[in-house]
C-alpha cells in the first residue's frame, strides 16, 4: 500500500490539475488513513450503513 500511495502522489503532479482523475486521487489520498486502517483490522466496517442503522435505533429507544 505504501508504494500504491506514492504512486498516486507522483501521479498528481503529472495529470492536469483541474481534471476528474486529479479530483479522484486526492479524494482517496485524503481517506488513505481509514483505508489503511481498515485492511490492517478486518473487523471494521467498509461501509457506515451498519454503524449508522444502530445508532439510529439506539436512539429510538
């Protein structure tokens, strides 16, 4: 993952800076601490469906 990270580093300095791909590798890059996180811990949850789906039922009650 470390060499996927620079990688896409190296890559924003070669790509026009207003384009979608640009848009997308920051996107990334800025979640690049969760997403490390969560391959290093398989118990976390991709997504935050589940997460939020309790939070709100707890809430009910």
């Amino acid at each position: 993952m470390d060499n996927i990270e620079l990688w896409l580093r190296a890559k924003l300095g070669l790509i026009s800076q207003t384009s979608k791909l640009v848009e997308a590798i920051r996107y990334d890059l800025s979640r690049w601490q969760g997403l490390i996180r969560f391959i290093d811990e398989g118990s976390i949850e991709f997504a935050s469906n589940i997460v939020e789906r309790s939070i709100r039922i707890s809430s009910e009650f």
